[in-house]
C-alpha cells in the first residue's frame, strides 16, 4: 500500500492508483469533466487540478492521470488550485458558450463571463473525447471519433455521414459533461437497431 495525503488527510492506496481514485474512494470531492471510472483516463479538460506540495516547493497536476507515491502531499481545493480551475472553467465557457451544464459549474466557481473570445456561441462541446473512449473501450462500436481539424473539428460518425457502426445504446448520451451528445445523436447513428428515448 502507498500512504500519503490529500487535504491533511492519511490516506491509502494500491501501487498505480491515481490521485483522483483515491479521493473518490474517500470521498473526498475533486470536480471532473472527461474522466469516467469506465475508461482509460485522457487528461483533456484539466478541471481535476490538484496541488502537491514539499515545504516551500508546489506544483499543480491533473489528478486523474497523477499516480500515487509515498508521502505525497495533495491539496484539492487550495487557493492556487481555485484560481486555475476558475481560469480553466472560463476558457470552457469561451469554447462551449452553448452548453447549460458547462455555464452551471462554472458559477458554482463563480464564474459567470469569459474574457476568451468566443468563436463559435452555438457550440456546446469541449471535445473532452469521453464519449468516443466510452462506445470504442466500452461498447466496442467504434461509431463515433473525432472528424475535421482545428477550428472545424467535432464529434461525429466517419465523414459525418449518420453510420451504421451506432447500436443507439445511449452510453456517449449518459457521460457526456455537457450534453452535446444528446443534440448530436440523429447525426451519428443514422438507422438504430433500438430507438433511444428522448
Ligand atoms: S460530445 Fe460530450 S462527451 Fe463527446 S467530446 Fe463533446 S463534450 Fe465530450
Ligand atoms: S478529469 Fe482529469 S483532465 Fe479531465
């Protein structure tokens, strides 16, 4: 077992665990957006910020893909942690203007306007990826991936064309963090074997 610290806090936990599992096995609450327990975390929203600190030394990591080690020193809600999180949710805000769950959680941080600039108000996706991982690593669908590059790039079926890979399980719908996937559903899975609900 590795023990170590988060929020003054003894904790255990197993060789090659994360930060993050071992704050959720303690309930200890640090906010995400693309992580799931399903699947292999990615790192791609960055919201699971921690601190880890050594005397005077101090650096912010992601936690859901920060390993524990011995002695460690973890602060989840530390003032520097706050600040990069709220900077964080306010480049989420610029990139998905569109989405209500995005907007909600930002003002639980009191984060309520962006000084980003907007490209696109209807976008409701931060391209976290999460519902890709799940219907590849999970389902096992492969129905959904990123399509288009820069600026252009969404979530959808290969060239965009509603495919025939999708069995309309709903799993992209259920984590989605923003509920884009719900708008994008009719796109993605062209004839369904089982017709989702609404
Ligand atoms: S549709 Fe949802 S889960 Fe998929 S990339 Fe966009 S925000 Fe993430
Ligand atoms: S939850 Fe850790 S980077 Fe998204």
């Amino acid at each position: 077992m590795v023990e170590f610290e988060i929020d003054g806090q003894k904790v255990q936990a197993q060789e090659g665990w994360t930060v993050l599992e071992t704050a959720r096995k303690y309930g200890i609450h640090i906010p995400t957006l693309c992580y799931h327990e399903a699947v292999k975390p990615s790192g791609a929203c960055r919201l699971c910020v921690v601190e880890l600190r050594e005397g005077d030394w101090s650096k912010v990591v992601i936690s859901c893909m920060y390993p524990v080690a011995e002695g460690l020193k973890v602060f989840t809600d530390s003032e520097r942690v706050k600040n990069v999180r709220r900077w964080i949710l306010e480049m989420l805000l610029a990139e998905c203007p569109a989405s209500e769950e995005i907007r909600q959680l930002a003002a639980q941080y009191g984060v309520t306007s962006t000084r980003f600039a907007i490209h696109d108000p209807d976008q409701d996706c931060i391209l976290c990826g999460l519902c890709v991982r799940v219907c590849a690593e999970v389902v096992g669908a492969n129905a959904i991936s990123t399509v288009g590059r820069g600026v252009h790039k969404q979530i959808g079926a290969p060239y965009l064309e509603p495919g025939s890979d999708c069995v309309a399980c709903g799993s992209c719908v259920t984590v989605c963090p923003t509920g884009a996937m719900r708008r994008r559903l009719d796109a993605v899975r062209g004839k369904p074997k089982v017709e989702l609900a609404r």
